[in-house]
C-alpha cells in the first residue's frame, strides 16, 4: 500500500460504541451566517419573526458558499455580531426555541434526475463537509468533467483523530444513507468507482460495509492502515489511489474526489426528506466530561455550554472543536455547534509541556507525511528568510500537528509554520 | 465558562523530552563504561566521574554566567562528560580531563549557544585538542589492561591500532600477526581509551539505540561499512578488515560519536553521506597518516561539512511541483 510519513496515536475512541441520541433540545440557539468555507450569508430574517425548523435564514449569491436554515422553530430575538472561534466575525442570528419542532411548509425531497438537480439538490440543503474544513459540498460536486474528469471517488472514512466516533457511528448507524448517497452521486455525476477507505482500527465497521455493498460491483471497500493523519484529504487520496495531489491542485485535477463519509449520507438523507443540515452527530468525550460521553444529533447552533453541562465537563480546562490534533480551542463556551463540528473534546489539563531547545533530531522531518523540514522552516521563519521559506515549500504544510508532536524539544512547529505561510505573499 | 487555555493545535505530544533521549543514550553507553572499569580498574571510573562532574559544573556555570535559563537537567552534559571520559585513556592526569571538559563544554557547545547550536562533537573536539596538547599523556602511554600491566609482552603500553604487527617467516611465507587477537578485540581486553575497547559492549548500545530509535541506523552502516570496504579492497585480507573495525573507537565512533544529532547531518540521505566520509577519511588517515587514529579526525572534518550536507540533502516535499523543487 502507499504510505506516508504519520504517527500512532492512542485511539481513545472510548465512544465508539455509544449509539447516537437526540440532544435535548436547547432553549435558544446562536446560528452563524459564516459555517463554510467562502463567503458568509447574508441573514434574510428579522428580528421578531418566526422561524420554523428547517427554514431558510441565510443564503448569498456568492458562489462559494452554502445556505443556512434554522434548526428549531420559534422566534428570531436578535441579529448580532459574533466573534467565531476560528477568529473570523460575522453575523449570527438567535432563535428563541418554542419547544414544538414545527417543521417548515417548504421542507419537501428535491427532485433529482440529472448532474445539474443534483448539485442543486445539495446546495438547497446547505450541506458542507462535515468532517474538516467545512467546503461547500455543492462547490466540490460541481466540477467540470471535461476539464477534469473524475474516475474515483473517496469516501473518507479514516476518522484518523483520536476521540471522535461521529464517523463510525454514521456506518453502523445509517449504513443505508452512506451506501446510496455513494451510489446517488457516482449514478449522477457518472463517476465509474467509489473507493471506500476506512481505517483497519474499525473492523466492525469494515465488515459491515463489506456486507452491504457486496452485491455492489463499484464499490470498493479499501482498508487503510491506521496511522495519523490518515484522513488528511491528500494522504487518503495517495493512500487509496497512488496519486499526488500537487501544490496547488485540488484533488478533482488528480481525477478524484473526496467526501467525508458523513456528508455523502447527508446527500441522501437530504434526497429522502428534504430536510437540510439543520442538526448533524457530534461525539462529546475527553477526561474532564464525567457522565453521558457518547454520540448525539446536536441542533446547529447549539451553545457548546449546553453540551458540557450536560456531560458534566464544567470543570474542563480545554475545550475543543474536533480532535486533539487539529482541534480548535474554545476561549468561550458560549460558542454554537457549526456544520463541520464533529466532537466537542472536554481536557482536564490545558498546558502543553514545556519547551527547550531544539536538538536537531529529525524527528520532525520524518514524522512529516508531506517530507517537510519543520525544523528549517523553524529557522528561516526566525530569519524571515522568505525565500527561503518558499524553496522549503512551507506552504504545502496542512498543519496536521505531526512535528509538533514528535518533537522531543516539543517546539511549536505546526504553529510557526502557520506563521511562516503568511510571510509568503499571495499569488 | 472562563479561564479556558487557548492554545493553537495540535493538543497532544508524544511522552518525550530531550533528558529521556539523554538518558537513553547514557544507558546505551553503560556497558561499555562498565567494561572499560572491569578492564582499566578504578582509575577509569575516576576519570569518567571527573569528566562527567566537570561537564555539568561548567554547562551550569555557562548558562549562570550568560544569564540563560538552566540546562543542566536535559541530560545532555552527562553524556558529554561520558563520551569524553570514555575517550580519554585512563592513565590521564585529572587535570587534563578537567581541561578536556573545559573545551567540551565551555567552548564547543555553550560559546556557541547551546545544546544543538554547537557544529563540531564537543568530546571529539576535545579529545583532539587534548591530543594535540597533551601528545604524550594522550597516546604513547597508553592504558593497558592491569592484568596485563605487569608482563612485558608486545601488548605492553600500545593500542592495536600503534602496536607493531608482528611479522615472521615459516617456510619461506611471510606471515603478519596481530599484537591482539579478535576475540580480546572483541570484548576490549586490549589498550586504549577507557571505553572505546570492548567491541561487543558498544555493538550491544548501538543496537539497543537503533531499535528504540533514537539514532538511525544509516551513519554507523555508511561510517563502517565503506571503512571495511575500503580496507578490505586495500589490504585483501578479512582479518585485518575486521581488525581495522574492531579497533581503535571506531566503533564508538560510529554509534555514538558519529549519530549526534546537532553535528550531523538531518535526513538519512545526508547520514549516508556523513557516514561514507567518515568511513573514507578515517582509512585515509590510518592507512597513510602519521596519526595511528583517524576516527576522531574524521568526524571532526565531517561536522564542519555538516551544514553543506544538510543544504544539499534536503528532503522532496510530497507534491511540490518539480519545476521548483527545493535543494538549490
Ligand atoms: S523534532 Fe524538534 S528537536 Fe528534533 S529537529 Fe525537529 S524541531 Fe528540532
Ligand atoms: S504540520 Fe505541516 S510540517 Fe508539520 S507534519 Fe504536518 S504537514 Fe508536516
């Protein structure tokens, strides 16, 4: 098999067995107009009007972008600006919950028939991947095929972070979605294979998978050592197909693309009922949550306060969105789930061991899946050496965290590699 | 909820820190240490206690007196102050081993910023100023194993590498014979510096770091492997080859000199590189200098070319376009 560079983790999915539940419903929910990556929406509701579930409260003419519908039913009380975890703002609009779920008239299953229904299908639902960077789904499905011909797609399934179940869940759980939101999209977008990678940590879901498409000849069910960071969008697509993605290409130029296992559900789901992303499965772990870690259907726009006090994590020190490796830190829980939210970790412990000198070991260089050179990055970036931040090809780095893991001097090398692409000026 | 970190990702790191590689270097050099005691007696444990002491005390008093925070507890000082004992022959006055540490500590690696900064081996650096300075303490009166030191023998008072082979004549063929056999060879029961001589202690560490992977296997494969190659090709003869290895801390050289990380060079392409030049200049040097020891020699010439190394042995990143790509 192909292989990069990567790391073991300790899995700690200590969830993975937890079925998935409704979260009791919130009171109110905070529901940014930015939860993609692109343009924000503009809001189209007032305060003061009445919302039902499923209705659409935001949406833009841009074409990077997605739509975004409220989760609950009942009253907008308020517009406001709100400051996102990620450090970007935005407006947000604030839905006081009347408890009854009243689901909007409009909420129908689409008609779909061809290429150019389904792409519009899947903007209408405001679907965006829902296992990392929040890329509108619509977007990565309208590709040009004759440009860029597409012969495989990836399902990824590696959920490679540590903690986070939401993923396997989804197999066990709606194993029907998955395996006809696969079938919808390659029967439409006419993509002859469909390579469903999933890490060898995940047996049950494997032979599960394994049994429900066995009749099905362009599935290929294919098993990926698990390694860190296995899920990471080029290292799945070497790693299931041999290709490289090159430095500034997105996968579809490599004639693949990539869909989070959960998001090609969505697809489905979507086609099924006609109700769009308005909740999606969040796993809540980590040491400091003391009762009900577990998977649940959490309403977009849920408080992350919500979820800690429900799992008694009040007492956590560090608070993430996604996985240890590449989460972000909350600096306030009154923070909402947003669409690419797969786990809200809650950690005990918050400090990062301390940091010493660098001893020149190469660990960093070997542990990069992309055979990066954190450690001379770490010294041109202290010289400001742009040129030679750019031969060093810093901005290839995904900021996987892998360096910065193995490092024995556990300098912050991910971090300093962020700083250093932004010395690099934009084409 | 306030008073939350806030800490850019990733959120986890490996249970490592440089004083647990420290230690596990300190381990893997142990059972030479021990073997050079049980062979050198007493005065060897002295000179390595006063060699290790003398390396933390100076480190200390470096990081005080240029007013940096304290690095004495990453363990790197201790493995100066061993590296350097075991390269001194036990017959040493204490004050050159101090003076050694001196130059170690003081010189090659604080005067230069620091644990990582420095670019030559503070133990091979200061082994080759104590035998420039100190030619006869450091060499002519070599260490002998002490039950030996009372027989007058060929072995008397030379390392392998300094003692004359003995060469005579059976039935008109003329025959070399070596001062020692490879068996003491092999588990250091010859003359020398206090831990460079039993063969099979410094294999033992060597392999034991490999495995942990702390170093990597590609210098000491490249630094023995073109040095028998080029022995062999040169004298044609296997025992003598692995004689040549055997001897003379080449070994330690090779495991524990030649992998440190802040004086060689990154990637496994440029250890490869590194390790071949030390394989090379160390025949070179034993073969047709005036120095009996090349190794020392050798690793201190491939330290300065480290940094042009590491320039030209960078690594290819995964997807960077070929047109570009790094290196030049
Ligand atoms: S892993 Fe850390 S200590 Fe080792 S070379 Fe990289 S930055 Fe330096
Ligand atoms: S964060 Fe960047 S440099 Fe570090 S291992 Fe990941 S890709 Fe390589």
């Amino acid at each position: 098999m192909n292989k990069l560079n990567g790391i073991k983790l300790r899995h700690d999915k200590g969830t993975k067995d937890c079925e998935t539940t409704e979260f009791p419903l919130p009171k109110s929910v905070v529901v940014p107009m930015s939860q993609h990556m692109g343009a924000p929406c503009e809001c189209i509701v007032n305060k003061g009007d009445t919302v039902t579930v499923g209705q659409k409260i935001g949406d833009t003419d841009a074409f990077m972008s997605a739509p975004i519908h409220s989760p609950v039913s009942g009253t907008v009380t308020d517009i406001t600006d709100f400051l996102l975890a990620n450090g970007a703002t935005c407006k947000a609009v604030v839905i006081e919950s009347d408890g009854e779920q009243r689901v909007c008239p409009d909420v129908a299953p689409p008609e779909i028939n061809d290429t150019q229904s389904l792409i519009a299908a899947v903007r209408e639902s405001g679907l965006t991947g829902l296992g990392g960077a929040g890329f509108p789904t619509h977007i990565k499905l309208n590709y040009d095929p004759v440009k860029t011909p597409v012969d495989t797609l990836i399902i990824n399934a590696a959920e490679c972070e540590p903690y986070i179940t939401s993923d396997y869940r989804e197999m066990l759980e709606s194993p029907t979605d998955v395996i006809e939101g696969i079938l919808m999209v390659q029967k439409y977008l006419g993509i002859p294979l469909c390579k469903f990678c999933i890490e060898d940590n995940k047996p049950e879901a494997i032979k599960l998978m394994k049994e429900k498409t066995e009749e099905i000849r362009s599935i290929d069910i294919v098993t990926l050592k698990s390694s860190y960071p296995q899920g990471a969008e080029k290292v799945i697509v070497y790693s299931a197909t041999g290709r490289i993605v090159e430095e500034g290409e997105l996968p579809v130029h490599q004639g693949v693309i990539v869909m989070n296992v959960s998001t090609v559900a969505s697809i489905y789901r979507y086609a099924r009922t006609g109700m769009p992303l308005v909740s999606r499965r969040i796993t809540i772990a980590g040491d400091a949550v003391t009762k009900n870690a577990g998977n649940y259907f959490v309403p977009i726009g849920t408080r992350v306060s919500e979820l800690l006090e429900y799992c008694g994590a009040t007492e956590a020190k560090k608070v993430l969105y996604g996985g240890p490796m590449m989460g972000i830190c909350l600096y306030d829980t009154e923070q909402p789930i947003i669409k690419n939210n797969n786990a809200v970790l809650a950690f005990k412990e918050g400090k990062m061991p301390e940091t010493t000198a660098c001893i020149r070991c190469g660990k960093c260089v070997r542990t990069c899946p992309f055979n990066l050179m954190p450690v001379a990055i770490e010294s041109a970036y202290k010289a400001k050496d742009v040129e030679e931040l750019k031969r060093l090809k810093v901005t290839l780095c995904m900021n996987c965290g892998c360096c910065s893991y193995a490092c024995p001097a556990h300098r912050p090398l991910a971090e300093i590699n962020q700083l250093a692409k932004m010395l690099i000026p934009r084409k | 909820m306030k008073g939350l970190y806030v800490s850019p990702s990733p959120h986890r790191a490996a249970d490592n820190s440089t004083a647990k590689v420290m230690m596990m270097v300190i381990i893997a050099l142990i059972p030479a240490a021990m073997a050079g005691c049980v062979f050198f007696g007493a005065r060897a444990a002295l000179i390595m206690s006063v060699c290790i002491v003398s390396c933390v005390v100076f480190e200390a008093l470096c990081r005080i007196i240029m007013k940096k925070e304290q690095t004495v507890s990453d363990l790197s000082a201790i493995v100066t102050g061993l590296l350097l004992g075991m390269n001194l022959p036990a017959t040493v006055p204490v004050y050159v081993a101090v003076i050694g540490s001196f130059v170690a500590i003081v010189i090659v690696k604080q005067l230069f910023g620091g644990i990582g900064q420095n670019f030559a081996n503070p133990a091979i650096t200061a082994r080759i100023v104590l035998m420039l300075s100190f030619t006869s303490y450091m060499s002519n009166n070599w260490a002998v194993p002490y039950w030996y030191s009372d027989l007058v023998d060929a072995k008397t008072g030379a390392t392998p590498l300094a003692a004359e082979w003995l060469t005579y004549t059976e039935n008109g063929v003329n025959y070399k014979m070596a001062p020692f056999t490879l068996g003491e060879m092999f588990f250091g029961e010859t003359g020398g510096c206090i831990g460079e001589t039993c063969a099979a202690a410094l294999i033992a560490g060597g392999l034991f770091l490999i495995i942990i992977r702390v170093i990597s296997p590609a210098t000491p494969i490249a630094f023995i492997g073109s040095f028998a190659l080029l022995t062999f090709l040169y004298t044609g003869s296997g025992t003598e080859t692995l004689y040549g290895v055997l001897a003379g801390g080449l070994l330690i050289g090779a495991f524990f000199m030649a992998t440190d990380y802040a004086t060689t060079p990154i990637t496994t392409k440029g250890k490869i590189i590194f390790g071949i030049g030390c394989g090379v200049i160390t025949f070179v040097i034993r073969s047709f200098g005036s120095y009996p020891e090349g190794v020392s020699f050798s690793i201190l010439i491939m330290n300065l070319l480290t940094p042009y190394i590491d320039k030209l042995t960078r690594t290819v990143p995964f997807g960077a376009k070929k047109a570009e790509r790094s290196g030049k």
